[in-house]
C-alpha cells in the first residue's frame, strides 16, 4: 500500500476526530456541516478502496463522540447508529437500488418496499427506558454504544410521558432533544438582558441543558422532543416502523405529525421537496429528511455497514453553514447601554440568503470563541434566526492578529465605557444621555408587537432623533403635523397618516404597552403576565423584587431587574408623560379574564391568521370568556385555534393531541357549546 494513502487516512481520522469532540463534547465546531461532510467523505472512499486500513477507531467505524467525565456510562442495547448522507436524487435512486441488491444477495425477495420520511431534527439524541411503564433512565447517543446517564435533566420535560400505561415489562424509545427556536429566542433575550451570555444556536443550547449537571437548570428551559422509533424491547413487538410510530402516538410521545409512508422513491423525493420548502416556517430547525424502509423483518436482512445502517439515509439540506472573511468587528450599543459586538463580513450564501453581518452575541462568547478581524469564519444562519459567527478557521490565522477589545469609550456618545464585575458586556452608564440607547429604545417602541406605528421605521426614527424632534419614547406623542410637513421628503399626506398611527397607538392593551418600555428581560409573554398579575403599572413599581417574582416567567434576576428600572427617576418620568398622552398604564376591562366564562380555567394557544379576526382581538375573546391565551403548545393546553398557515404549533398540537379548532369551532366554544357539534 502506497505511503500516502496511509498517512492520507491517518490524517483525516485525526482531523474528523477532533471536530467530532468540537461538536458533540465542546458544543462549539470549527468547520461548517458540508465541510465536515468533504472530508469524511474522503475518509469513507479510501477505506472503501483499502478495506485492510479501516480501524475501530475511525470516524466511519462509531458515531458521535464518548461520554463526558461526570456523568454515569449507559451501554445501549441495540447501538444508536448514524445515517450515510445523500444530498441529490441520483444519490437516493442510487441507495434504493443499493438497498434492492442487498436484499437479492441476502436470497430475500422483498416484493413493492414501502419507506417512512421524517424530519432530521437538529437536537441531541436520547434514549428513554421503560421497564413495566416507568421511565428508569434516559441517556444520550454518546459514541453510539456508550451514552451518558441524563435521567433526571430528561424528566423535566413536561410533555414527556414519565409512565406509559399498558406497556410491555420493557421499551426503550429513542428521540430528539430539541429546543424551539421561538423559545431559543425569548432565552437568549432573556439571558442577554440578565447580563449573561447568548448560546449559539438552539441544537447546542438543547445539548447543553440535558448535560447539565443541576437538572433545575435543564428545568428552567422550554425543551421539547420528538420521539422518532424503538430499540430495546421484553414483551411488544412490531411488523413496520410506521406501526412503531403509531404506537408511541398513542402512548402520549410527541411524534411529528408529518412522518409519512411511500410506496416509491418517486414519492420520497417529493416529500423531501415538500421539507426543504417548509424548512424555514417551522419552529424546530431541521437538517434534512431521514429516510427508512418500512419492514422491520428487511432491516435485519440489510443490516449495518460499519456505523450506517443499509435500511436508513438522511437526504441533507442544502447547508445553512458557510465559510467566509471576518472583515472587521464594530460595536453596537443596546438599549441598556450594553455594547454588542457585529461582524462585518464578505459577503456569502448561507441558507438561500446573501449575508454580510453577523451577530458575535458579546465580548465574553467573543474571547471564548477566539474571534478576530481577519479570520475565516463559519456563518450560520437559521430559518429568521439572525446570522451568527460560530466559530474561527484558526488554521489559516493572519500573522500577528490580536483578539478585539471593546472600545474605551462608547461608538454613540463617547462617553467612557465600564465593565461591571461578572458582567459578560461592557456598558455605556450614559442612560440619559446616549443617542445609540436611545435610538434602540425607539426602535423598539415602535416596531410590531410593541406599539406597532406604521410609518416611524428605523430610518424615520433616527431622522428624528437627528434633527431634533425626539429624543426619548414620550416625545412621539409631541409630534405634530404641522412640523413634519416641513421635513424634506414628507408632505402633507404622509405627515397625516403618520399622526393618525400615533393616535390609533394609544388604544394599544397596557400589556404591549408595557413590553414596549423596554424594561429588562420583559418579553411579550412576560409582560402580559405582569399585566394580569398586577393589573396596572403602579402596583408593579410598589411590589418589591420577591412579590414580582410570584409572576410566572420571571425569575429573581428578572424580578431585581423590573423593580430598579421602574423605581429609576427618568423609566418613571417617561411612564408618566406617557398616561398623560393618553396610552393605557392599567388593565382594561375588556383585557381581565371574565370569571365564571365558558373557557375559565382553560388556556388556549393562537396560531395562523384566522378569517376576519386579528390575533389580538380574538386574544380579548378568549379572556373574555374567562380563558388565558398563551404561546406555547404542551399537554397542558386545552385548545389549539388554527387558521390558515398555521405552523408548528398545530404539528405540536396534533402530536399532544391537543383539539384543534377552526374559526367556526372557536366561535362553538366562545359560545359554550361543544366545538365539534
């Protein structure tokens, strides 16, 4: 055998070992998904044309990474395998006919084969054993035969079964861990609110909260997880993989709505069409579609080729990853003074979209990722999910690059920058006086879900700062018709229309109002709990810090938080000039829940856009019918309303089990009759 060769593999083993231990042990990759792809499948072909150089401890040879130190060994039973990848339909016609030749040598004449496509959820692999019932112990995937005991930080996602009635004396079920990227959201605004650093992506902030070693962390958390098959079982057996889903929907596991069956290739690829178009509106991120034959009885004909099983592929998505040059890194001010740091980078394709920024979330993730002007970077970008530098090329580093530091006085104000003690950003304390916080604070204000004024975007917002005219959220409400008509470019319809949107923003529910303000931590979900607690914006400024803790969402941080922002002079005066400009600061009848209504008691989830109705109004009907609308779907919810491009939410739903109801069963329950009658 030929001296490269050898070192050739040798060198390829080493580099995709390394990069398996960034991904799955550190959390934090190096290279992009396809790059990873190249080269493993470079390995993979020279193994194939030199079978007598493949070792146990090759990359194509297990899956994942070991288990971490701290955490107990969990030997799987049946090995938790990874997939071979296909990204064209050549590549899939080519494996069905793979799968057809096996089968042939194996003397198996398989007749039509049926196959089963599923979403290739971007998570963190679980395996849940159930013995007589009773979850005993869930584990990660590990190396693919030695996980990681996880038990306690799996039983603290609500919608999993904890026992299964009427199951077998053992079942081992297997799942994705993952976290929604609505809820990913919300934590890391919450976390970068708080002071604390953003996670990086939903796929790694969901591995991390499992491999926690407090469990009230991982609690803490809006994981979620979709169970997708079987392994080990004592007494239940199955014909088809199809009859393994079907049976874990009954049994209360969320499984994906949308898992179908085939009867050719033909129809496989168009559902992997139909993912790929879909990718972008659903609230989980997915990789691909994983593709299995349906029988059970041929997967044991088919078998495993090293880590891959023969009976399964992942077709994979084009990569939401690139590779492109940091160009130079600038710094923003929030509205809380905090500095943020943005890559400016050369324009690249991530996703379908052109990007030429990326967020670098703050200094602390800033050093911790070793990001400097001048690196080659990977760039990931997420369905809406803002593009984030994931991590630095280090290899191919300029000479003499030095890390980037905040700058010494703010890029808005110049005023000198501090750093708080265990804070992860450096502040601008010029909260008066900054032009940068305040032009954050107005965007915020005024953008949709907050006040929504149409008209009084980011570009109108800062000409208004610029020239004069406002200087903090109270001032909009100053503003005339008479003096914007006199604003190059406005005229006298435009200045109209802009007014009367300010006008209608005053019949805003105090709940938006008080998400608007901007308060630390306060999201929209949040800020309407406040609202229903207190009821207005008085009795929040006189709780202290442990009573606005009793609201739900809101931990002691957040709660310390709310409190000296409402208790500070210039929150205050603005709070004041804006009740006095008419915008509501207490609970309006028609926002309490109704005691005694059809729906009290019961909470309800909105998705999609109902006929005739906005999401806010029938939002004021089901309160008032003495009901709570909340965000988020779990066994919990006793109605999901879905109207027309309902998303995840109604996936979610169905897996649960949750009634869904149309407009015309919304309008059966507002009236206290059964939705289905």
């Amino acid at each position: 055998m030929a001296e490269p060769v050898e070192r050739r593999i040798a060198e390829l083993r080493d580099e995709l070992n390394r990069h398996i231990y960034l991904y799955y042990t550190k959390d934090s990759p190096e290279i992009s998904d396809e790059e990873y792809d190249g080269l493993y499948a470079e390995l993979a072909e020279l193994e194939k044309a030199n079978p007598e150089l493949i070792s146990g401890d090759s990359p194509t040879q297990r899956v994942g990474a070991p288990p971490s130190e701290g955490f107990e060994p969990v030997e799987h039973a049946i090995p938790m395998l990874s997939l071979a990848n296909a990204r064209t339909a050549e590549e899939m016609v080519a494996w069905e006919t793979r799968v057809r030749n096996q089968l042939d040598r194996a003397g198996v004449d398989p007749g039509p084969i049926s196959f089963v496509t599923e979403p290739k959820i971007d998570g963190l692999a679980i395996s849940l054993t159930y013995e007589d019932g009773v979850l005993v112990r869930g584990a990660t995937r590990g190396d693919g035969r030695v996980g990681e005991d996880v038990t306690r930080n799996i039983e603290t996602i609500a919608e999993l079964p904890k026992r299964i009635e009427g199951a077998p004396a053992l079942v081992e079920v297997r799942g994705e861990v993952y976290l929604p990227i609505e809820a990913f959201a919300e934590l890391n605004q919450r976390r970068l609110d708080a002071g604390e650093p953003a996670f990086a992506n939903p796929r790694n902030s969901a591995a991390g909260s499992i491999r926690q070693h407090d469990p009230r962390v991982a609690a803490e958390r809006p994981l979620a997880v979709w169970a997708y098959g079987i392994g080990a079982t004592d007494g239940i057996s199955f014909e088809t993989h199809s009859d393994q889903i079907e049976w874990l929907g009954s049994k209360g596991f969320p499984v994906n709505p949308d898992i179908d069956t085939h009867d050719s290739i033909e129809s496989v690829l168009e559902r992997c069409d139909w993912w790929l178009n879909r990718r972008d509106d659903l609230d989980f991120e997915i990789d691909g579609v994983v593709i299995k034959v349906d029988r059970l009885d041929l997967w044991d004909a088919l078998g495993t080729a090293g880590r891959e099983p023969r009976w399964s592929i992942a077709w994979k998505f084009p990569p939401s990853t690139a590779t492109t040059l940091l160009e130079e890194i600038d710094w923003n001010v929030g509205r809380t003074g905090h500095l943020v740091p943005w890559a400016l980078l050369e324009p690249v394709r991530v996703g379908g979209v052109t990007v030429s920024t990326a967020t670098l979330h703050n200094e602390e993730d800033l050093a911790r990722k070793d990001v400097r002007a001048g690196d080659e970077v990977i760039v990931l970008r997420a369905g809406d999910v803002i593009p984030q530098v994931v991590s630095a090329v280090t290899t191919d580093r300029p000479k003499g690059s030095r890390p980037p530091k905040p700058p010494k006085k703010c890029p808005a104000c110049g005023t000198e920058i501090v750093k708080p003690e265990d804070s992860v950003f450096s502040i601008c304390p010029n909260h008066r006086g900054c032009p940068g916080q305040a032009f954050q604070h107005l965007k915020h204000f005024v953008h949709r879900g907050a006040m929504d004024i149409e008209g009084l975007g980011e570009k109108q917002v800062q000409r208004f700062l610029d020239e004069g005219l406002i200087s903090d959220v109270a001032d909009i409400y100053s503003l005339r018709q008479e003096e914007l008509e006199q604003l190059s470019g406005m005229g006298a319809v435009s200045a109209s229309n802009l007014v009367a949107e300010i006008e209608r923003s005053k019949s805003i529910p105090f709940s938006r109002v008080l998400f608007a303000l901007g308060l630390p931590g306060v999201g929209a979900v949040t800020a309407e709990a406040l609202a229903e607690e207190f009821g207005d914006i008085d009795a929040i400024r006189a709780a202290d810090p442990e009573t606005i803790q009793r609201t739900e969402g809101v931990g002691p941080i957040m709660a310390h938080q709310i409190s000296e922002s409402l208790a500070d002079d210039r929150t205050w005066d603005i709070v004041q000039r804006l009740r006095a400009a008419g915008l509501k600061m207490e609970l309006g009848e028609d926002e309490r829940r109704a005691e005694g209504g059809p729906l009290e008691g019961r909470t309800v989830v909105l998705t999609g856009t109902l006929p005739d109705m906005t999401r806010d109004e029938a939002a004021a009907l089901v309160k008032g019918a003495g009901g709570k609308v909340v965000g988020s779907v779990s066994k919990k919810t006793d109605y999901v309303v879905a109207g027309e491009s309902a998303g995840s939410k109604l996936a979610k739903a169905e897996s649960l089990g949750v009634p869904v109801l149309d407009r015309e069963g919304f309008d059966r329950l507002l009236a206290g009759e059964e939705p289905g009658g």
